[in-house]
C-alpha cells in the first residue's frame, strides 16, 4: 500500500507536477512536504499521499512521517458506504478524535515535536508546554525512543486552547499511531510488533479502539453519536478512511455551505472533504463543487509562481535594493516574505483580498438537496 521512502527524492521528484504540493526549508533545516491546497487528483499517487507533513533532514533522509492522507467515508467511489460495508478486510474501528495532530521527528539527533506543516505552531507549543508536566513524563520518553528507533508516533492533541467543535475537559495527548519512517508501515497493526511493549512498558494513552464492532453496527451508531466526531475505519493494508456523525456535520457546516463561494472558502481552509462525503450521501453529483476547488487550486499555485518567479530573479540583490524595486508589487509582502526565508502566507491573503472578487454567491446544488436539509 505505502511508497518505501528513504530520501526526498523519492518524493519530491514524483510530484513535481502537483503545484499544489510545496517542500519547505524549515528554520532548523528540515525539509517538509506538504499539500498547501487540493482538488480530486492531488492524491492520485502513492507519492502525493504521503505529502501531509512528511519531513527530511538536511541530507534528504527520512525523519518523520506522519499520517498519509485519507479520505471520508462516501467521498470517494471506492469508500461509499454499500462498498465499504462490503469490506472483509477492516482490522480496525477507531474514536476520531476532534483535535489536531501531532508526531515526532528526529532533529540533530534529538526528538522534537511538530504539527502537519510547522515545528513551531501554537498546538506545538501547547504541546511542549503539556509535556513539561513531569507527571507526563512518560509520553516525552516513550516519543524519544520511537524517534530514536527511526518511527514515528501520531499522536491526537484535544486541547481546552485549540478546540475545534468538541470541548475537551481538560488537556490530552492520545497516541494514534506508529509509523516507520522508511517502509510507511502502521507498526501497531502487527500485534507482535516491539512497539506494543514500549506502549505498556511506558503507559501512554491509546486512542479507543473498538474490537466489537463491525462496520454495520458502526455506521448504525453515528444518528444518535453527540459531543463526539465519529470514527476512523482501518484496512489491512494500512489504508484508512474517516466517518463523522451528523451532529459534528451539522455544526461544522457541512450541508448548508452552497454558494460557490462558500465551497471555494471550505477548500482554503481544507475543510472541503467533510462537505463532499455530506453532499455524495445525499446523491448530489460532486462536479461543479470540484470544478471550484481546481479553479481555487489554479489561482492559488498562479500566486505562488508569481511570488517564485520574482523571488529567483532577484534573490541575489540585498535586501534593500529588492525591497526598492518590488515594493509596487501587488505581492510584495508575500514576496519579502520569500526573500526573508519564511512561508509565505498565500492563502490568508487571497482569502483576504481575492476570493470575493474570484467566487460568486451562485448556489451550486438544487432540488434534491434542498428538499434533503429541510426534511
């Protein structure tokens, strides 16, 4: 199922193609891959779905690699319900947790923590700040010897100062996973895997993992599921695919964003997967929602150019001499942000700037799903 990756050639040169996809030099001199936005081909390779954070040092080898990239249940023809319930091969039914994602990475080495696209994000430094407790002390431990050991642990951050929709108590880390870094394979799906006893041996909590239910029985549960997401459904092939229950949907949004505008806002915030699983189990044909999301896809990668372009044609100049000859650019605070060796913010910008002007208030779907919301 999953790319053996020992170096960043391995990826990047198969994506190359993908604008979409950005590798960034990271302050302390970590590569990182990962898609800025997508649209229904992003993920059309083993190479691309690995491109969710996955991280290299300063050589090009592999030093962490987190959760591939895994769609919703009903987003895809392959994950429609009737298909999926049709599976024989699902070895795991897990909570979704309604947090954001964490996972180690061996710098210099020494283990550090990072999220999907950053090693200094506000969910990192809530997470450095957790583990400063001593009575977390286990998790630091056990983080470093999977580190050292040349894997990755996932783990779920829920977070009274991050909440999303669900409202934590108080703050947790769950540990979602172990990968190898090399082969991408889920250690702890291998129930004679070494990793079990580092587990126990340093008692690190585990995201619920529901033995007694099937797949049917899953799906029966989400009506009446509140104040939870819903669940995360393995394969014996590693692969994955996530289900959320109405009530979550419902205050996320999900069936209610039409307007051609509102799809192309989901999609720059990556919120977009939710509402094409919402909208395919309503029947609704996913054509023009994916049309807004490539034009999106298009006229972002077009900024990104343009901020590249101007970028390497100058970046010998010191930095006054580029400031002076760019600074009537309609980009140049995205430009000078290039120049200075920081991740230009495009999205903010243009969610700022140009996604009024680019995306109109037409509504995209009609009748059948209408009648669906207000029934």
């Amino acid at each position: 199922m999953f790319k053996a990756v020992n170096h960043i050639s391995d990826i990047q040169s198969a994506v190359e193609g993908k604008k979409e996809i950005k590798f960034f030099l990271q302050p302390n001199g970590v590569t990182l891959g990962c898609y800025m936005y997508m649209d229904k081909d992003t993920f059309d390779t083993l190479e691309a779905l690995e491109c969710r954070g996955i991280c290299f040092d300063a050589e090009g080898k592999v030093i962490s690699r987190p959760l591939h990239k895994f769609f919703n249940v009903g987003e895809k023809e392959w994950l429609l319900p009737e298909k999926v319930m049709a599976r024989d091969d699902v070895v795991g039914i897990y909570d979704k947790l309604d947090g954001s994602m964490l996972a180690t990475a061996l710098v210099d080495g020494k283990q550090v923590w990072r999220s999907k696209q950053s090693f200094v994000s506000d969910v990192v430094k809530l997470t450095d700040a957790l583990l400063e407790n001593a009575e977390n002390s286990n998790i630091s431990k056990f983080a470093n010897e999977v580190a050292q050991n040349g894997m990755t642990a996932c783990f779920e951050l829920t977070h009274p100062d991050a909440r999303i929709i669900v409202a934590p108590d108080k703050p947790r880390l769950r540990l979602l996973h172990v990968r190898d870094n090399v082969t991408g394979a889920y250690l702890m799906l291998d129930p004679q895997n070494a990793v079990h006893d580092l587990i126990a041996e340093y008692d690190v909590e585990v995201v619920q993992r529901h033995d007694g239910l099937d797949i049917k029985s899953m799906l029966a549960t989400l009506d009446d599921m509140v104040e939870r997401e819903g669940y995360v459904i393995q394969f014996a092939n590693g692969d994955m695919a996530k289900v959320k229950c109405p009530w979550y949907r419902r205050l996320h949004g999900a069936v209610s964003m039409l307007r051609e505008r509102d799809i192309a806002r989901l999609a720059l915030e990556n919120n977009l997967d939710d509402v094409k699983a919402a909208l395919t189990e309503l029947g609704i044909d996913l054509e023009e929602v994916n049309g807004v999301e490539t034009r999106l896809k298009d006229n972002l990668t077009d900024l990104w150019d343009e901020i590249e372009k101007v970028y390497l044609a100058d970046r010998e100049l010191d930095r006054k001499s580029f400031a002076i000859k760019h600074k009537e650019h309609p980009l140049f605070g995205l430009i000078m942000r290039r120049y200075a060796g920081q991740e230009p913010d495009v999205a903010e910008w243009y969610g700022k700037r140009s996604l009024r002007d680019d995306f109109s208030l037409r509504a995209l779907v009609y009748g059948a799903l209408a009648e669906s919301i207000e029934g």
